[in-house]
C-alpha cells in the first residue's frame, strides 16, 4: 500500500512539491547573498529561525499559487492522467512554472538593491513606457553571470528531480475513483489553508505586510518573502499613484507631513509614561457626554464609566476617525498615516521605513509593549506593531500561557479575549514594565456578531434597538475595572491615557449616518495627576492621526518627526486643524465648519456641518473657502503619494 502511495499521482506530487520547496529556498540564499551588506551584519539565531518560519509560510501560500495548475491536473479523479504522454506535458507544466517563479526571486536579489523592497505587480507599470528595458536587462544579465548560472543550475534540479508516477500501480475501477475523490476532498482544504498562510478562522490571508512579524526591520521582509508572492498578492490592489496637481515646490509650501519643530512648553511632561487604548467600535454616539441634545436631552448613552472619564479629561467636540475598520486605525493612531485608497497594511508601501509612536520612544528610552487578545496573525497588529518599533506584542498565545487566566475558556469563540480578562491580563504585562513606558492595547469585544460572556447575557440586553449597544455597556464595564486596579499601581499618576475608537459602528441616530458621522469617534486625554486641564474643546477638529504629534509635545519631544497630523496643543488659529478620511473614491477634508467632499479630480460637495449636521445642503462652488481647502487636500493627497511611492516616510526623506 505505501510503495503504490509513494508511486501514485499523489506521492510524487508531494515528492516534486519538496523539490520546489528546495529550489525557491536557494533562490532565497541567493538573494541573501546578492545584499549580504544589507542583512549580514543584523543577522543572528533568533532571528534565523523566525525568518525560516515565516519564509516558509510565504513560500507554502506562493507555491500553492503558482502550482495550482499543475496539482488539479495531477488530482484529477480521469484515467487521462494515467497516459505517458500526459505526464510529459505536467513536467513542462511544473519546471517552466517554478522556472518562471525562480527567475523573479533571483531578478529582485539585484532589483532589491533600487527598491528595498520585493518588486509587486506594479513593476509592469512602472517599466511600461521604458523603451530600453531589453538592454538594461541584457547588461544586467551580464554583470550578474553568476546569477545566470544559478538560474540554469536551479531549472536543472526542477527537470532532473522531476519524478512521475508509475502507472503499473493503479487498480482502476470503482476503488480507482472513490480514491482519487477523497485524495481531493482531503487535499484541497489543506491547500486552501496554505494559501492562506493560517489554520486559524476568523483571521484575514496574510498579505505583504506580514512579513514584518518574522523580522526585526522592514528592510528583512524582503528576505521573509519571495517575489511571486508579491506579485500575487497585489495583483487587483489599487496602487498608489502619485497627482500632479502642483509643482513639488507649491506642494511643500501647502503642506508637509513634516513637524520640524516640535512644541516644547509649559505642557510638556518630559519621562512621563503613555498609556493608549485604542477601543473597538466605541462610535461617539455611545458616550452620553457627547450626545446631551439626541432624544429631546433624554439620552444617556451606553457607556457610563466612559462618560465619567469624559468629566475629566480633554476631549473634542469634533473628533473624527481616518479610516473604517480596524486594520487603518493602528498606522493612523501610532505613525499619524492615515488610510488613503486601500489600507496601508494591504499595500507594498507597507514594506516601507516607517516611524512610530513607538519606535521614537525607544529612542527616547522607552519601553514598549503592544496588548491585543486576537491570534497573533490576526488582522496584520503583530505585523506592524513589531514594523513600527514595539518590544513586545502580548496576544492570545502569550495569554494562554499565563495559569493565572482561563486560557481559551476566556476566548470569545470567533475573534479574541474577552475585554474583562484581557484588560487585567494587560496590567499584569504592564506591571513588568519598567518606567517610563508606551503600552498600548486594543480591545476586541465590541464586535459582530455582538455577544458577551455568557454570566453577562441576562443583565446586558439589545438596548436602544441595536445589538453593539450590550457588548459597548459589557467593554465599558471591563475599561472601568481596567481603571479601577490602575488607579493602585505606583505608575498611574504619572501616566498620559489616551482612549480612542479605531472606527465607528452601528448606528442609530441620523447624524451618525452620514458621510461625516460615520467617522465620528471619541479621543480623550486623560491625565491622573491634573497636568492636562479638563474640558471638551469645540473649535478644534481632531482626528486619529493628530495623537502622535499631541503625545509627542506632551512628552516634551524636540525633534523632528512625520505624521499627516497637527498637534493640537500648540494650535492658535480657529482653522488650524483639519481631518481627513477616505469612502468609496471620495477623499473628505473637515475644516472650521466644512466639510468639502472630492473625487481626486474635482469638489463634489461642500457642506457647513456644525449647522448642517444631516449634510443636505451641497454649497460646492457657493463658498470662498472652497478653493483653498482643496488646494490644501490635493497638497496632502499628492504628499501622501508621493511619499508611498518614493518610500519617504521619515522626516529626513
């Protein structure tokens, strides 16, 4: 039985599956080799075994792909496959194939050296108008002989390794079938899982950006990964393509992302530690504070811990979130990019040198931790908070390690950790801390399909008519707790909180509804110690990105940074802050009492939303202050761009 297994269709598919692994490893050693300058002298064991790890994940996902053809074809239940002739075909099938695959790993080794980066399907575009592509190529091909040669040495262990099934080992009839049925049956959900690069439901398919989880800098992805991924995975994405609609010099003199001279003043608490929490769905319409004109003054909202916490910190009228779910929040919370387009998780910028929150305390002497009770994989956090300069990333793994907690008894049964036991479990990882600190951690029970734990069932309900309302009342509960053991620990008083939603959820209210609404979440500054007045600044509009530039005046940082966000503390003109956000093609730029709405070509609308709440008087072309709102969005649309596409997200870029 094994010997006709290990000759069957199915063994030696396996069989020339393990030689394409083999082949695109060494193609990754060549790539390693062609920049040993560049990862040399970083590497080392730790560092080794987790970028095996995650090449070998990626590798898994490309192969599957790339070989997808060829393994239907070998699986097919048809006698057809048991002819010679059949199988000489499937050989060319699978060497030109891998050989294709392996020219491109070995091509980036050199391309890497421009790019710093693993060449995606914009590549085509990008090279599309160069007439003397040949010749480059050529004189490429020439100076990297060696690459060359590798290239042969490479497609000759695909041709020579190839192995084919012996068809003297196949009893055919009814058996025949009903084998080759289950093989399918068997193979294909295992295949589907490689593709996805993860067993676990409920997480997305990793994508570029995952490779930042297996390094300690951007620059190692491209070592994680291998070019035929790349190329898949962002085939469809929408890249970013760069305006022209000003001069690089009109453009600067508009707006610039950079903060060159950061605020340093009687505000600035320098060594203090940051705390922000970054909660799940908390639209502002949950909070009672912010709603006191909803239902005739009669509403109360669903999140009374959060309304008391309100009464003593600095919050905004106008605040607004820069993304719609959750995967934009991190890049606009922790580096102030906001989403443009497509996610920044999503897109081959994501392998770009990117800054932080995180990574500019560590400078500082920081230490850092990031807390999110999903699988480590899920939603691209670990990816990024690890990209982004964080120590540590504390999620379900390291949670079901701790004995002091219910392990997967505390798990939610689709998406995470309960709130309740996950926020204690983050003061724990806090308490190990040592000071000053950046912790942050985001919260995952505010979620669909909206449930609570099961002894909370009876006493949270639907209230208000939708089914988030329970799981926001069960989420405050747990942040009140949170706080409540807080308040004891020696670091409290000396500590910046900043609580704010990663994106808005179910609505009720009209208002709420809207192109402007749907974006409309609380961010409070809450300081133990007084440092930072109370009150609820209605001038002002704020948005997830200006977080950064506020923490890093309130931290008394002095140096330059990058973040499309304003510093809120050092404003002193009515409409010097703005917010932007990005639906369905049409970029949103809110400012003083607009709301200006453009298609990347023309203003749509234009609405004054502080007295037109519901937006359903369009003033475009009616206002003075439509044509410089949207000279200011094109500058941040074209700087944005520009910097994707240039990799220039640092200040000295």
């Amino acid at each position: 039985m094994w010997k006709r297994l290990f000759h069957s269709n199915i063994g030696v598919a396996l069989l020339n599956m393990l030689v394409a692994y083999l082949v695109w490893m060494l193609s990754r050693v060549a790539f390693f080799c062609e920049n040993w300058s560049t990862f040399a002298p970083y590497m080392s064991w730790p560092l080794f075994k987790s970028g095996l790890h995650g090449a070998l994940v990626f590798d898994t996902s490309a192969l599957l792909y790339v070989n997808s053809l060829y393994l239907a074809l070998m699986l097919l239940p048809l006698h057809l496959k048991e002819r010679s002739g059949f199988h000489k075909v499937l050989k060319w099938l699978f060497v030109v194939t891998n050989a294709v695959a392996v020219a491109s790993n070995l091509m980036d080794a050199v391309y890497f050296q421009y790019t710093g980066r693993r060449s995606t399907v914009s590549v085509f575009s990008e090279f599309a108008n160069e007439g003397n592509i040949a010749s480059i190529l050529l004189t490429e091909f020439a100076r990297h002989w060696y690459l060359v040669l590798a290239f042969v040495v490479l497609v000759c262990i695909l041709w020579r390794s190839y192995t084919k099934p012996r068809l003297e080992v196949y009893r055919f009839g009814f058996q025949y079938y009903i084998s080759q049925l289950v093989a399918m049956l068997v193979l294909i959900p295992l295949a589907i899982i490689g593709v996805r690069g993860s067993v676990t439901a409920g997480t997305r398919p990793i994508t570029i950006s995952n490779a930042n989880e297996y390094v300690n800098r951007p620059v190692e992805a491209s070592v994680v990964l291998n070019t035929p991924f790349s190329m898949i995975r962002s085939i469809g994405k929408k890249a970013f393509v760069t305006p022209d609609y000003m001069t690089t010099e009109q453009m600067e003199a508009t707006y610039s992302p950079v903060h060159s001279h950061p605020v340093v003043d009687g505000l600035s608490h320098p060594g203090k530690n940051v705390l922000i929490l970054i909660v799940e769905s908390m639209g502002k319409e949950y909070i009672g504070t912010f709603n006191t004109d909803l239902d005739g003054g009669r509403y109360k909202g669903y999140m009374p811990f959060i309304d008391s916490l309100v009464a003593k910190s600095l919050t905004y009228k106008y605040s607004f979130a820069n993304g719609r779910v959750s995967m934009d929040a991190m890049p606009s919370i922790l580096s102030g990019l906001p989403m443009m387009v497509e996610p920044f998780f999503l897109t081959p910028a994501s392998l770009n040198d990117v800054d932080g929150i995180s990574s500019i305390l560590d400078r500082e002497g920081y230490s850092t931790a990031f807390f999110h009770g999903g699988h480590n994989i899920s939603m691209g956090f670990s990816a990024y908070a690890h990209s982004i300069g964080y120590q540590h990333y504390y999620g379900l793994d390291e949670y079901c390690k701790s004995s002091k907690y219910g392990g997967m008894g505390d798990w939610d049964g689709k998406w995470a950790i309960w709130d309740e036991p996950f926020l204690q479990f983050t003061l724990d990882g806090i308490h190990e801390m040592r000071q000053p600190f950046l912790a942050t951690v985001f919260t995952a029970s505010s979620h669909h399909p909206y449930n609570v734990p099961e002894q909370y069932r009876d006493s949270l309900k639907d209230e208000g008519g939708q089914p988030i309302h329970k799981c926001v009342r069960y989420t405050d509960m747990a942040l009140r707790r949170f706080f409540e053991r807080a308040s004891k620990e020696p670091w409290f008083r000396h500590t910046i909180f900043v609580v704010v939603a990663d994106h808005t959820n179910q609505a009720t209210h009209d208002v709420y509804k809207t192109d402007l609404g749907l974006y409309s979440i609380p961010m409070i500054i809450y300081t133990p110690d007084g440092s930072i007045a109370p009150m609820c600044d209605d001038v002002s509009i704020a948005q997830q990105t200006d977080i950064t530039p506020t923490l890093l005046h309130l931290l008394g940082y002095s140096k330059p940074y990058l973040a499309f966000g304003n510093d809120l503390l050092s404003n002193t003109v009515p409409d010097g802050t703005w917010a932007f956000n990005y639906n369905a093609g049409i970029y949103q730029l809110v400012k003083g009492d607009l709301l200006l709405q453009f298609d990347g070509t023309k203003t749509t609308a234009l609405y004054r939303f502080k007295t037109d709440p519901l937006l359903k008087e369009n003033l475009v072309g009616r206002l003075p202050e439509q044509q410089p709102m949207e000279t200011q969005l094109k500058a941040i649309i074209q700087q944005y761009m520009s910097r994707m596409n240039e990799n220039r997200l640092l200040p000295d870029k």
